[in-house]
C-alpha cells in the first residue's frame, strides 16, 4: 500500500475529495430521512402518516438502526472478499438510492421496502468508504488523523444538509417529497463519485483476500438465499400472512445481538491463547464495550423520543417562523463541528500534563455527561406534563451535553479499540465492537417506547430512569476501573 503523491485537496490526496463528497451526501441522505422515521409513523392518517404507535414505531426505528450498524459486518466481509471498496461503495449507493426512491412513493408497502432497502445499502457502503479513506496513506503518512478529521466534517455537514432540506420538505410540503430529497442527495454522491473515481487507488479496487472461484458461487448462492429469504418474509408480512410485533422482535433482536456479543468476546478471551497482559487489556475493551452499549441507548433517543418531544411539547416557533422539528437534531453536528478542535487539544494538553485517564474512565465520563442531558429533559417534562409548551433551549441544552458526551466517548472508544485488541483479532474485535452500537440502538427504540403522548405524566420518569440507570453505569465503570488499575503508563489504556 503507497501513499497517493499528491496533495490536491487541502493538502491531502484527491482521493480524499471523492470520498468526502460521496459521504456528505450520503449522510445528508441517511440523516435526513432517519429524522423523518419516527415522526411519519407516529403521525395520523389524516395526516398521511402510518398511525403507529409510540411503541410500535420507536421499536421499528430500533431495528433499522441497529440492523444498519449490524449489516456493516458482512458488508466489509463482502468487499473484502468479493467485490473490492470501490464496487461496495458503488453498489452500496445505488442500493440506498433506490431505497429512498421506493420510500417517496405513496404506498403502504413501500415504507418497509424502502427501509430494508437504505439499511441494506448502507451497511454496505459505510464500512468501506471508511476503510478506503485509510487506504490513500501510507502506513507512516502522518497526514492520516488529519485526512479522518476532514472526512468526519464531511460527515456532519452532510447531517446538517438532510435534516435542513428533509425537514423543510417534511414540514411545508409533504412525507414522501422529504424521503425524495433525500434520494437526490444520494444521487448526487453517487454522480460525483462516478466522475471522480479516477482520484481512488488502484489497489481500492480489488478485493483484499479474494475468495476461490468456488468459494465466490457459494458466497453469490448465499446472497441469493438472503434476497429470497427476505422478500419472502416481507411479502408475507405485508399482506397479513405473517403477523409480527415489532416490540417483540425488538426484544429477541437486543438478545440475540447480546449473547452474540457475549460468545464472540468470550471465545477470543478464553480461547484465545491471549497472554496475562492482553488478557488485562481485553478487560479494558471489555468496560469500554459495556459503556458503548449503554451510551448509545440513551444518545439515539435524539431520532425517537426527543424528535416526539420537539414535536408536540416545544414552543417552535421564532415570531411567525415555525422551526421543522427535525431541525433540532441538526444541533449534534453542528455542536461537534465547533467543539471538536477543543476536545482534540484538551486530550493533547491533559497528556502534556502527565493527566492520562484510562479508556475506560474517560468513555464513562463520557455516559455521566450524556446521563446529564436526559436530567434536563426530566425538568423539561414535568414542564409538558403541566400542559405547557416548553423553550426550545431545553433541548439545546439536552443536544450539547449529547455531543460533549459523545466526544469523550465516540472517538476514545474506537482508538480502545485499534490500541487494547491483541493484533491478531483487531479485525474481528472492530466487529464485535460495532455489535455495541446496533444493541444499543435496539435498545434506544425499546426505551422509547415508553413515550406514550397519552399519558404526558409518565414521560418524566422515562428520562429519570435513563439518566439515572447511565449515571450508574458510569460510576460503576469509573470504580472498576480504578481497582482494576487500568492506566495508560501500565500499558494497559492509552
């Protein structure tokens, strides 16, 4: 693998631009339509949403998180071994476009379809187009954190583009005109990436470990099996032949995911043949999982409960203007575009300063920050439960203790990763770890469900029970980690 000679985009490789601008606005897709879900289902027919309830609709949200989170495992399998990044990506979008094109149209069928759809596309887009950004650099090109950090900018503008564009269209024109949107923003990633793709490595083109020429019939077999096995589940359940409860299967996913979780990072321990010292860093993987998994079952209530909160208990409106609710969710991209450089210099000044907190303990700073938000919503609902409309700065203030949350713990988390997993599993722990966030966001929708708009008195206790169970979680992670001495200059964290 060579680093690209040239520096033609910010002083970071062309190629950097391709994938930039493939991912802003594939984000600018996925974002926009994700903010769209929970309020289209909960709405009423009349007015030409599904008529959901909460339960029913933040259980489904769960599930089509989780399982885009989930589907990134065989989707970096896939270009690994089959189709190479560029053609991953390349499907991956095209798959998503459709997706969205499916959702614009007015049919009781195509919600779901189009849902499997983005879910499947973009579990095969997003691992690689990740992947490829570390593909344009050397192993010793130091520009290499600087081109991520330009990469994840795009991804955040690419968020606050969506919800902007998704929302209006939502608010001022209709459902299915936003999910429409959102399908020209993946069409215009996808055309910029085709006439860009010159700027790509070769070597991104290319499985990395391709399968035999049998091995390749069987894996296509398999991907057949799988598009048979789901049409048919979904025909089946579309026209009644199949009934499913989504709170149900929401619950035996979040378990399933688990126990998963549980055997595959059990074996690698147990089975392993890790030395004393791995054995003690998995230990620290291990509490950075658990707080992974918590965190993210709080933070995803931005698209669930918090989105319903905006809804029907916020005071929207700046004079005669009335703020689209999926407007409020941009504040998480926008707070991370600003507070990022601080949290990066704050790390390097608290080195500097011989201050080096474990990963562990940082990622459960990280979840008591975040714990504090839901607080604030507990004000803010006793609030609505009194039958007023509350300030918009409640979730302002709800959304940037999220973010300064998810600074001390997203990042952390995925360095915990690369540095504490024994170099033979890094890859396979990178997947196990990715388990964490589609448990967490099963989860998340599981909790949402206790959102009921027609019982306004409970909604208080729901964000008690979430900001108290993660506040305890932190502190429990903080104390194990202190007696378990887990430190950097033991060699054992950072």
């Amino acid at each position: 693998m060579s680093s690209a000679p040239d520096s033609g985009f910010f002083g970071h490789p062309k190629g950097l631009s391709t994938l930039f601008f493939t991912e802003m606005w594939e984000r600018m897709s996925y974002y926009g339509m994700r903010a769209l879900l929970v309020l289209f289902m909960t709405a009423s027919l009349q007015q030409e949403g599904l008529g959901f309830t909460v339960a029913s609709a933040a259980a489904i949200y769960g599930l089509y998180t989780g399982a885009v989170y989930f589907l990134g495992l065989p989707g970096g399998w896939l270009a690994d071994r089959l189709f190479g990044g560029q053609k991953a990506v390349w499907y991956g979008g095209i798959i998503i476009m459709c997706g969205h094109i499916i959702l614009a149209i007015p049919h009781d069928y195509s919600f779901f379809i189009g849902l499997i759809f983005v879910a499947t596309g973009t579990g095969l887009l997003k691992p690689n187009i990740s992947a490829m950004v570390g593909q344009l650099y050397s192993d010793a090109d130091e520009r290499r954190d600087g081109g991520y950090a330009i990469y994840y900018m795009g991804i955040n503008l690419g968020s606050i583009i969506g919800y902007y564009v998704c929302g209006y269209f939502m608010e001022n024109v209709g459902w299915h005109w936003a999910f429409g949107a959102a399908a020209v923003g993946m069409g215009l990633g996808l055309i910029q990436y085709h006439f860009s793709l010159k700027n790509l490595p070769d070597h991104s083109a290319k499985p990395a470990n391709p399968l035999s020429p049998r091995a390749t019939t069987r894996t296509w077999g398999a991907i057949a099996a799988f598009v048979i096995t789901t049409a048919a589940i979904t025909t089946a359940t579309l026209t009644g032949h199949l009934v499913i409860n989504p709170v149900v299967i929401a619950g035996y996913v979040a378990v399933a995911f688990t126990i998963i979780f549980f055997a595959y990072f059990g074996a690698i321990y147990f089975r392993g043949e890790l030395t004393d010292a791995e054995k003690k860093r998995m230990w620290a993987l291990f509490l950075v999982c658990i707080a992974s998994a918590c965190f993210w079952s709080g933070f995803e209530q931005a698209g669930s409960s918090l989105n319903l909160f905006a809804r029907d208990y916020t005071d929207r409106f700046v004079g005669t203007f009335e703020i689209p609710t999926a407007w409020f969710q941009s504040l998480n991209s926008i707070f991370i575009i600003v507070l990022s450089p601080f949290f990066a210099a704050l790390w390097i000044n608290m080195s500097k300063r011989l201050v080096s907190p474990s990963y562990s303990a940082k990622c459960a700073v990280g979840l008591i920050i975040m714990a504090t938000g839901f607080l604030v919503m507990f004000m803010a609902a006793h609030y609505a439960a009194e039958g007023l409309k509350v300030a918009p700065y409640w979730l302002v203030t709800t959304y940037f203790l999220h973010t300064v949350g998810e600074l001390c713990l997203s990042p952390v988390a995925l360095s915990a990763v690369s540095k504490l997993s024994p170099r033979r599993f890094s890859g396979q722990m990178m997947g196990v770890f990715v388990l964490t966030y589609s448990i967490g966001n099963i989860i998340a929708g599981l909790l949402a469900g206790g959102f009921d708009p027609n019982n306004v008195d409970e909604i208080p206790n729901l964000y008690l029970q979430i900001a108290l169970f993660s506040i305890g979680v932190g502190i429990i992670l903080v104390l194990m980690t202190f007696k378990s001495k887990v430190w950097e200059r033991q060699g054992l964290s950072d």
